[in-house]
C-alpha cells in the first residue's frame, strides 16, 4: 500500500503508517517549520495551501491506495476559541480532494467535537455520495499505545465497502490503558530525575478566578492530560494548588521537551531542527516546535489504525460473526431466538461457516451494492478454484448466507454522524382525478379545449424530415470530398480532367524556381 499525507505537519501520522507497513508517497503541509522537519527527515514534501484543491491533485503524480491527513482542529477544539473561520473549510477541501484523486481508502482525524459540525457533515455527504463506506469512531489514545489521555475522531472509507465494515477490528486493537511510567528509561538523566519524584506537573485547564484550578500535579502511574504547546510550562504565581495533587509544585518534576514528544508518540531523538542558541539563524524556536508536537497525531495509535486497515486490504482479516448474526437468522424466519424451535444449532453453524468461505472469497470486502457483492463472489477464485467448478448447490448456498449477512449489516444500528433524517423516497405520485362539478344551469360555459403541442413538428411526405435536415451538406462533394472514392487510371487514353502538361516538370512555375536556386548555388 501507497499513501500520501496532507496537512502532514511534523509527520506522526506519516510515521505510524510507514511503521505498519506502508509505503510514503508524498507530504504535504503549508507552513515552513514543519515542512523544513519532513525534509530533515528524508521525506518527499510539497509546501503547498490545500484551498486549492486542482493543484494539489495535480500535483499527486502517482495514484495512492491511501490518502490520510488531520486538518487543522483549531476551530472545533475546547482548547481555542470555538470560532469557525476559513481554517474550519479545510475539512470540505479535504473531503474534495479524496473525491477527485479517488483512492481506495482514506483516514480522517479531527477533534471529537468537529464530528457535529457543518464542514464535517458536508464532508460526509460528499464521501457518501461518491461510493465509500465509512467506519467513524472516537478512540482514545491511552489504548492504542499513548499515555495521554486523547480522544480523536476517526473516519476511514474505503470505496464500495459497507458501513462500518472496520469498527470491530479497531475496537479489537485497543489495548491495556498505558500510563507515563510505561514510557519512562531509567537511564535517561530526565526520566531518572522524574521517577525519582515520582510525580510531574501538566499545565491544566484553567478554572474560574479564585478558585483552585484543574489537577496540574499527577502521578508517573497516571496517565498524562492531552498534550497542548504549553504542557511542559511551569505553574504561574496565580496556580492554586488542587486537593487532589499527588505532590506539592516545588516537589514536582517538570517535562522537558523530549518528554513531552515522547508522550506523543513520537520515537527518542526525533529531529524537530530545534535552535541550537537562542538567536541561531538555522532551526526553529521550542515554541513552534512545541505547537508541532502538541498537532500531531501520536505514531503508535496512527501505526495501530493502520495496521488495522492494512491487514484488511490484504485480506489478512475478516470481518468477524458477532453473536447478533444468529440471533438475526431466527428473527428473518420469524423464530423465537429464545426457544430456537425450527432451526437446529448445526444448521446456524453450517450457515456461519458457509458465510465465513464467502467472505473469505471476496477477500473481506462487503460490497455496499449486493449486486456488486454477487458479481464478486461468482468471479472470486480461491484455493477451491473458481466459483463456477463448484457445485449448483454449494454455489446457491454461498450465495443466500452471503446475502444474509449483508442484510444484517444493513441492519445494524447506524453511526451517531450519519444524518438523523432519512432520505426522501423519489417516486411518481399519482393523483386522483377530480370529479366533474355539477352545472347550475347556463352560469358556466362549457370549458374551450387545449391544443395540442406535438414535437417534432409534423411534416408531410414531400418535405424532407427536419430532424435529417442537417445531413444534407454532409455528403457534398465539395463539402466533404470522398478520399476513397474510384480515379482513373494513369494510362487511361479519356484523362480530359486532367490539365495539360501535369507530367511535364518544366509545365511547374516552381521547377524554374528550382534550377534558378541551383544556378546561384554553383
């Protein structure tokens, strides 16, 4: 798989695919300092604004299997001002751009709180309209790999699928709630100093005026608050310390920058060309690379969606028999799911199993169209051979348990981002005729009869038909001469179209032009 990064920033989501298998294409981002870092880094980056949506497809020289990026959050988060400005419009050029380059699959990250705005909901509309399945969740990074405590939105299409083809096999991929000790080396100076207090601080949400503030103090078995660009700053004089603090501000540890990138996923050592002296021409200064890191998706939680989604492109995973499935078999066949009169445990594992080497001949894929599932499943070959060598009836079978399943998924409960009210139904409406109203004597006059307006309009058989009309000047010779039509022959004595001396070159105004050109030459 091939992917291409927009609004790449540092490059953490960048970082998890490549760490799950794939293959980075190309980079892009708008501002300097994170583009200089990709750069630093050995990546193909285009410094380009993606308002301009033809340039930027333009641009993609080759065709990706994936397109990943997390537009800027600023005007969805709880963190800004909640404002919505043309920062805000990059989710629609986002959705734009998948829509015209069209890969097979495509992840978009954001706030939890971009999910219930209108740039997101016309994003969404876009995606549904061009054919892809989606599969939207807010996972929490402190189960995929991060001890920060970080809720994201995610949706990921991939054209033709189902919706919510992905959502168990993401939720299978969470793991043990990490906390900062999990990250921590003992031989290094600043984790060495940090377990050894035991506690640090984290600038918290600030509260109302005299009042004491959120937690800022918290322990190394903890896990830490969402990482912002001021995360590492030390308390002013105007903290209040909170009840619940796991140490006093003077016996606390401070992050150091280091710390903090590691928190968020990004790997020791990483280079952010950070200024080697305050007033150095090269590098940035620690408060843009602190804004960097604060925007960056974490790379484990990045490398565990994609390795998610990568197995599944490989047909690796299948998507995976719920318990529901069988109580949606008793309840298609009007049956008492509870009793489970009139169908046999073995006949639902047979149909279970029968469903399962359906899936596994489509590769996984849940076509939303089941006519395009069918086409698949008759055309899919396998380790069996093709579907065609098999038998009528095992055939009819994968087809009927295939189908019911699909319907199943049809079925299932839809995501809180699909849109509350269903579409309409686009069908003719037939009224019914009014009947004649009653004539009170000779107050109404009877109602004139409309002409009739018929188009074409009717001609007799002597004219010619307008709608043939424009052919006429076609088939003129003139017009259009006919290359191939019969000449005849050079040795025919009645050649009287041809003018005189056409075989003989001093006839030619232009050979004397010739042999004149020759003598000036000599």
């Amino acid at each position: 798989m091939r992917f291409i990064e927009l609004f790449a920033g540092a490059g953490g989501m960048g970082l998890g695919l490549e760490a799950a298998g794939m293959e980075h294409l190309l980079s892009f981002e708008r501002d300097a300092a994170p583009h200089s870092v990709l750069v630093h880094a050995g990546k193909t980056a285009i410094r380009m604004d993606l308002k301009d949506v033809g340039n930027a497809c333009l641009a993609m020289r080759h065709q990706p299997t994936l397109i990943a990026g997390g537009p800027p959050c600023q005007d969805f988060s709880k963190a800004g001002q909640r404002k919505i400005t043309d920062r805000a419009k990059l989710t629609q050029h986002f959705a734009q751009i998948i829509c015209v380059v069209r890969p097979e699959w495509f992840v978009f990250e954001n706030v939890e709180q971009a999910g219930t705005s209108s740039q997101y909901k016309y994003a969404r509309a876009l995606w549904k309209r061009h054919g892809y399945g989606l599969t939207e969740h807010v996972f929490d990074a402190q189960e995929y790999g991060v001890p920060q405590r970080r809720r994201r939105l995610f949706c990921i299409g991939r054209l033709g699928e189902i919706d919510g083809f992905l959502l168990d096999d993401l939720k299978a991929a969470a793991g043990k709630k990490m906390v900062v000790r999990d990250i921590l080396d003992p031989e290094r100076e600043d984790d060495a100093a940090l377990l050894e207090k035991g506690a640090f601080f984290a600038r918290p949400w600030m509260g109302k005026k005299d009042e004491p503030n959120g937690r800022g103090i918290l322990s190394i078995d903890e896990v830490c608050p969402t990482i912002a660009r001021h995360t590492h700053e030390k308390p002013g004089p105007s903290y209040q310390p909170h009840p619940d603090d796991a140490a006093t501000p003077d016996a606390a540890h401070y992050l150091t920058m280091e710390q903090v990138a590691r928190i968020q996923g990004f790997p020791s050592g990483y280079d952010f060309r950070r200024k080697k002296e305050k007033y150095a021409r090269e590098g940035w200064p620690d408060k843009t690379i602190n804004l960097m890191v604060a925007n960056a998706v974490p790379m484990p939680m990045a490398q565990k969606i994609g390795k998610v989604i990568f197995d599944r492109h490989y047909a690796a995973t299948l998507p995976k028999l719920d318990k529901g499935f069988t109580d949606f078999l008793y309840k298609s066949r009007k049956l008492d799911p509870v009793t489970k009169d009139g169908l046999s445990q073995r006949a639902v594992d047979n149909i279970r199993s029968l469903v399962n080497r359906a899936l596994r001949r489509i590769d996984g894929k849940m076509q939303a169209n089941p006519y395009m599932l069918l086409h698949a499943l008759e055309t899919s070959v396998a380790g069996d051979g093709k579907f065609s060598d098999l038998t009528t009836r095992l055939q009819s079978d994968l087809r009927q348990c295939l189908l019911e399943y699909h319907n199943y998924c049809l079925q299932r409960p839809r995501s809180q981002w699909s849109p509350t009210t269903k579409m309409p139904e686009f069908r003719e409406r037939f009224r019914k005729a009014r009947k004649p109203g009653k004539w009170k004597g000779d107050a109404l006059a009877p109602a004139s009869t409309r002409p009739v307006v018929s188009w074409p309009p009717a001609y007799s058989d002597s004219q010619l038909d307008p709608e043939m009309a424009v052919f006429e000047t076609i088939f003129r010779e003139d017009f259009a001469p006919d290359p191939y039509a019969p000449q005849p022959l050079a040795g025919d004595p009645d050649e009287h179209w041809r003018p005189d001396g056409y075989d003989d070159p001093t006839q030619d105004p232009l050979y004397h032009e010739y042999l004149a050109a020759r003598k000036d030459d000599d």
